[in-house]
C-alpha cells in the first residue's frame, strides 16, 4: 500500500497529537506543526524518519507557507489534510471584547482559512487529496457561553460545504468532522480562555451555569481521544467520505436534536409570511 503524506495542525496535545501517533503507527508519513518547541516533539515520538514536526502558528500565513514547502521539501507531497489547530472562550456573545472575539475567529476560521489557501495548489496539481476539518458537536447546536466558540464551528461545517463543492472537479474530498466531548485537555482551565469582561447579570441563568461546566466535567468525558484519532485514520482511506461526520454519541444526538427542532421550527413558520415573490 502507497504511503500517505499526511499534514496534521494543532499537534502538541489531544486531537492532533493521537492523530499524529495513529497516522504513524498505520506506516503513513506526517508533517506535524506546533506553535513551539517542535524540537521536542520530535524527539518524545522518537524521532522516526517518517515524521516532520515544524513550528508554526496557523495565524501566521507566512509561517502556514513555509510549513507547507518545508513538508512538501521533505516528502514530496501531500494527500491528507488535517485541520486540527483550535481554542475556546468561554463567555457569553456580548461579554467577549472585539479582540477577544477576532482572536477567537482568528485561531479557530481563518487560520483553517490560511491552511486550506497554501496546501490547495498542491492538491488540486495533484488531483487528489483529503481535507479533513475538525467541528464540534457545537458546530450542530449552540449553548450559552458557547455560543461564540460554536459559531466558529458552524462556519468549518459551511466552510467545509462549500469546499467540498468546489473542490469536487479536483478529485479533492472535503470532510468536517465533528467530535463530541472527548478525554483530552480542551475542558482543563489553562486550555480554554474565558473573558476579561464577566457581567454579573448573566451569573444566575444559563450563561453562568455553563461556565461551571468545563471543570465538573474535565475528566469525566465519554469520548476517548485513540479511538477518534483510529476513526480520522480509517476515514482518509475510504474513497467516498462524507462531507459531514459526527463523532461519538453526543455529537451524533446533538445533530439530530438540533436538526429536528430546526425543521419543525422552519416548517411551522414557513406559512405565515409567504409569498414574498413578485408578482406579475
């Protein structure tokens, strides 16, 4: 079997490093990026001759480019994809300042942007190839306090659309894949941002009862991390995967929840302010 060039954001800890361990133990080749000390990544994966790991921020366009060459420099192409690079900011929409917002959207939208922009013109030379773009079952449903972090989910699972559309003449896949909660650090204090503006009215509802949900529940998620990174493995091997993939359970519950109350929405409101077309 021919070896793939995988090329893997978000490296040093939860999805993208068990992502990084199961494309290396299936025989495949990686290019890991961290946003430091890749010098010692390389090292605690034992530095195998199949594996890059380069320092870059995903922000960063210049950096995504130069990560791109040095990977391409190293192995001669790319056929996987793997946008794994996030954050979160806990907070409710208008507690989170316009910095914090834009960072937010920075990180988690338009570093995927930036990704996408500098590895497609070597896909689509190649005609073929893998995107896949990590969601989250946020990205099917919003929660108070989430809601921000959400958003950016909901634009990978458009963005992830439209790409899949207009990539499909390159025989380029496009999939967004969108875990429930898994045992990784994401819920941990230090790994997730909160705002600097909390506004004491939003204490007793929903907001601030969501706030307390990352520390109850760190630990405890059913989700284990080996087992989505097998699935991310298995995925770029099918020859017809999906444009939208959720990934446990409560992912899988969450879309169908939020897609049922979405319908019956829509349709018992679809009457009443139609037609709205011209008319003769």
């Amino acid at each position: 079997m021919t070896q793939k060039v995988w090329f893997i954001t978000g490296a040093s800890k939860g999805f993208g490093l068990e992502i990084v361990k199961s494309v290396l133990a299936s025989g495949d080749k990686v290019i890991a990026t961290v946003r430091n000390n890749a010098a010692g990544l390389q090292a605690d994966l034992g530095n195998p001759a199949e594996l890059l790991v380069v320092t870059m921020d995903v922000v960063k366009e210049a950096e995504v480019k130069q990560a791109v060459k040095d990977g391409i420099d190293r192995f001669g192409q790319l056929d996987v994809v793997v946008n794994n690079a996030g954050f979160g900011i806990v907070a409710a929409i208008e507690e989170a300042s316009d910095v914090e917002a834009r960072r937010q959207y920075d990180t988690n939208v338009f570093g995927l942007l930036n990704v996408v922009r500098n590895v497609l013109p070597h896909l689509r030379e190649r005609k073929a190839g893998h995107i896949i773009n990590i969601s989250s079952l946020f990205g099917y449903g919003a929660l108070p306090a989430w809601a921000l972090y959400g958003s950016t989910k909901y634009a990978v699972e458009g963005i992830s659309e439209g790409l899949a559309l207009e990539l499909a003449p390159f025989n380029i896949n496009v999939t967004a894949l969108a875990p429930g909660l898994f045992r990784t650090q994401f819920l941990n204090s230090q790994s997730y941002a909160q705002a600097a503006n909390a506004i004491p009215d939003y204490n007793d509802t929903m907001v601030g009862q969501m706030k307390n949900v990352p520390d109850s529940l760190h630990g405890n998620q059913p989700g284990d991390p080996a087992k989505l990174a097998k699935v991310v493995v298995e995925l770029a091997a099918e020859k017809n995967p999906p444009v939208h993939l959720p990934v446990g359970l409560d992912s899988l519950q969450t879309y169908r929840t939020n897609r049922d109350k979405t319908s019956t929405e829509i349709e018992a409101w679809a009457g009443k302010f139609t037609p709205t077309e011209v008319t003769a």
